[in-house]
C-alpha cells in the first residue's frame, strides 16, 4: 500500500487509479471495516489525526478530484464527508524520496509520465499535506536513513 504525499497530478493513469482503490482500503482500515493493513505505517500517519477517518476522506477527494480533471469516471458516491480535516504534516525529505520512488517506477511503466517528472525537484504535496522541513518520515518501511534523519 503506498498512499502518496505527492501531488496525484505527478501520477500515471495506473498509479491515480491504485491510489483510489487503496486509500479506499485504507479508509476500510480506519473505519474497522477489514482486518488487513490495521498496523499498515502508511495508515498510521491518518490514525494520528484528531478524526481519522474524516483525514482519509479529504485524501480521497483530492484523488477524486484528479480523477475527474482527466476525464476518469471514478465512484463519486464512495466520497465522505471530510469537514474539519487539518492539513497533515510531511517532511521534504519524504517528499523527494517519493518522487524518485515514483521516477524509478514510471521510467520502467510509462516513459511519456516519466519525462514529465524527470527533471522535477521538489513536487508539491497532496493538498492534505503541508510540506515540513526534516528528513524521510519514520513510517516509510524499508529505507535505510542516517541517525538523527
């Protein structure tokens, strides 16, 4: 499960529509309507917030919302309400190491959405997201960081 701190703009048509379906998974999760992914770090970060599910349903309409800017037909009706819905911190640090996760990913599966992106520095976040100073966040699983990052 990967639920981005970029942009969806930056996404290809394959990542918009993984994003829809596991932010919706996510929400699930939130919402202990399913048993996978409960302890998932990319779901933490949306449990820490005063109204958690409120959280995931502003991420999800952000996603909607690029959805319908290029013509997609997502489900409309599976939006929530997402009032009172804070902005979620997220560091830079995590913000580049997203966008050259999705650089690497796009330069295999789609060159057109990589050429892009490929000279693009720092994205802007998901409009959840306000953007941090700080190193790679301490939930994303798998990556080795320096101490003190």
């Amino acid at each position: 499960m990967r639920l981005w701190s970029i942009h969806p703009c930056y996404l290809d048509a394959k990542g918009l529509i993984a994003l829809w379906r596991e932010a919706l998974l996510a929400r699930a999760v939130l919402m202990d309507r399913t048993r996978g992914y409960r302890y998932h770090p990319q779901v933490e970060r949306f449990r820490r917030c005063p109204d958690p599910v409120a959280a995931i349903n502003g991420y999800l309409k952000a996603v909607y919302e690029e959805s319908r800017r290029r013509g997609y037909r997502f489900d409309g009706g599976k939006l929530a309400d997402c009032a009172g819905c804070a902005p979620i911190p997220v560091t830079a640090g995590q913000m580049r190491y997203e966008l050259d996760h999705l650089k690497r990913k796009l330069k295999i599966r789609d060159r057109e959405a990589y050429g892009s992106i490929s000279t693009l520095g720092l994205p802007e976040p998901h409009p959840l997201f306000e953007v941090v100073e700080g190193g790679i966040e301490a939930w994303e699983s798998g990556v080795g960081r320096p101490e003190g990052k």
